[in-house]
C-alpha cells in the first residue's frame, strides 16, 4: 500500500484514521503473541491523536494525568515497545516518538518533518534507501539501518509564511 504522506498535512477523518491503526496493532500484537498492556495501548493513543512527533516527557505527562504514573520509565518502556514492534517510530531530528502509518507492513519511511508545526508525514522511500544502499555497497559498506527525516515546511505554514 503506497504511504499518503499529504494525509497527514490535510483536513481528513483522523479519528477513522486513527482508530484503524489502533485496529491493525492490536490484530498485529495478538498474532505476535506481544502484550499491549494498558500503558503501551495509550501510549499508542496518544501517538495517534495526531500526526504530531511527541518527546517522551510530553507522553508521560499525560499519562501522569490519566493515573498511570509519572516516572519516565513508564513512557520511555511503552514507547520503546512500540517502536520494537514496528507500531510506531523515533524522530531523531526531534528526539520525539511519532505512530507509524503502516504498522505490520515492510516499508522504508522517510520522514517529512515541518519545522514550524512539527508534524511528521511518512512517506515511501524504498529508492532513496535502495540509492544509499548501491552508494553504500560500492564503498563495501553493508547498510543496517537508516533513517531520512527531511525538514521543511508544511503546506500550512507554508501557506501562513
């Protein structure tokens, strides 16, 4: 399924949204055998509600209003499972967790980050990693991870700059 990275920065049904990809990870977990826990299924929520990357103290706060304590190991666990099970990812550039479009599927995101608003789009990037890796392999590096996050403007704020 290609990604629709314009979703994110568009009026859309984010609730319908969110609550399919609620939906997928709780399928994708009870056929992996993983406990999403109380903790670690709104950690997911709050991911979810919007297409904003959110920093760990920004989820533990919540979560400390909600009653689920409020040491930043209740958040950093939660969020560290869900990027483990591919539920969700980390933005370095913000040093920030954001839901991960397509959980349960192989892709390679790409991150499109706007430096105003923060929010994060995901978009493919199966041929900017399949460039990398060609570059990689003729230096005789073996690439085992990566991650493109791209900053710039949405069309919000572009639009209001």
């Amino acid at each position: 399924m290609p990604t629709q990275p314009e979703l994110a920065f568009a009026a859309h049904d984010h609730a319908h949204c969110a609550h399919d990809a609620l939906e997928r990870a709780e399928a994708l977990m009870a056929a992996s055998g993983a406990r999403m826990t109380p903790v670690r299924r709104r950690v997911l929520e709050i991911l979810l509600e919007e297409h904003k990357a959110l920093g760990a103290y920004d989820v533990l706060a919540r979560l400390a209003t909600e009653g689920f304590g409020n040491q930043p190991p209740v958040a950093y666990r939660a969020l560290e499972f869900l990027v483990e099970q591919g539920l969700a990812h980390r933005i370095q550039r913000l040093n920030a967790f954001t839901a991960c479009v397509h959980p349960g599927q192989d892709h390679a995101p790409a991150f499109l980050i706007c430096r105003l608003c923060h929010m994060v789009a995901e978009a493919e990037a199966s041929a900017a990693r399949a460039a990398l890796e060609s570059e990689a392999a003729r230096a005789g590096f073996q690439v085992e991870r990566s991650t493109i996050e791209a900053l710039g403007l949405c069309p919000n704020c572009r639009e209001a700059a």
